[in-house]
C-alpha cells in the first residue's frame, strides 16, 4: 500500500513538472545531421555592434546572463565554444513586446431553491433551479511578452539550419534570470529531437 501511494506521489510530482515547463518552438532543416555538430562560435550581430557604439549600454547585463546560460546548456550537450572553424554560428535575439490579452470567465446565474406548498400532502416541498450558463464575461488587458530565439547558421554556406524560439508573459521592463534560464532550458533541449 505504501508503494502504490509512493509511486502515485511521483507520477503526480512528474505531471507537475512536466505541465510547469516552458514551451519552445522549432524549425530545421531535415538535411542536416545535427549529431555531427559539436563547435560553435557566437556571430555579433549589426544591433550589437551599434549598441556597443553607443554610450549606453543597458542591455549588457542581461546579454552576457543570456550568453552564459546558452554557453552553460550546450556545453551540458557535449558543445564547445570555439574561435575559429566552428561548425555552426549563433545568435540570438531578445523581443519584448506589449500585446493585449482576453481573458474569457464563463459567467452563471445563481442557483436557489423556491419553496411550494403542496395541499394534497399538506407540506411544503423544496424546489431546486441550478445555474444556468448565461455567457462569458470578456476583459482586456496589456500585456508585456518576451520572445527569445536562438539561431544556428552552417559555418560553410552561411545558411540558417536550426531556429527555436519561446515566449512568456513578463512583469518588469527585462527578462530575468529565471526566465532567461527557463526559456534557454526549453530551447536547447528541443536540440535533441
């Protein structure tokens, strides 16, 4: 008996997770074989360039926390970062973007009771309405959503091979480094498949 609740508690614990965990998106190329593929090199795009021109550089805390947890997930791969004669290139890119989301609540009438008297049995009889659904109740709101996505291009033809992508809904201005680390997490494992 202990065994069967154990083992309910973990497929549950396992459902659980597995519910909470991020959803990436992914389109390849079929004529590659990715098992083949062990360097990288990261490609500096024109954006960076420009933003390391200017005087500002606001985004550079959260760009390096983005590098290192892709660096962090690809060398768990087997991956290695090299400077010259990778494989393949990367990049990535970071999109936050306000959008305005409808949440949809069904909306019910309330159910009562109505008492009746009956003559023929001389007692009051008890009556139930349940609810009704009567529709839905729709409200907008503004929304920040952050997109990242992470793009693999061959090191010979310069073509893009491999792009995956996640989004979520964020609270502050930046992405923080639990959903840097969950969105790069849902990405790098999309690899295997």
């Amino acid at each position: 008996m202990k065994t069967m609740k154990w083992t309910a508690t973990i497929v549950s614990a396992m459902f659980l997770l597995v519910s909470c965990s991020r959803t990436a998106y992914v389109q390849k190329d079929s004529n590659v074989d990715f098992s083949k593929i062990k360097t990288y090199s990261w490609v500096r795009t024109q954006a960076e360039k420009e933003k390391a021109n200017a005087s500002t550089k606001n985004d550079d805390l959260t760009n390096r926390k983005i590098r290192q947890s892709i660096d962090r997930n690809l060398a768990e791969k087997g991956w290695k970062e090299v400077k010259s004669n990778p494989d393949v290139y990367l990049v990535y890119d970071v999109m936050i973007e306000q959008e305005e989301k409808i949440d949809r609540n069904a909306v019910y009438t309330q159910p009562f009771t109505r008492w009746f008297f009956n003559p023929g049995s001389r007692r009051w009889v008890a009556v139930f309405y349940p609810s009704h659904f009567l529709g839905f109740d729709e409200n907008a709101r503004t929304v920040k959503e952050g997109t990242l996505t992470l793009t693999m291009m061959d090191a010979d033809t310069d073509k893009t091979i491999w792009q995956g992508w996640t989004s979520s809904e964020i609270n502050g201005r930046k992405l923080s480094d639990k959903q840097i680390d969950s969105k790069v997490k849902a990405i790098v494992r999309k690899l295997e498949e």
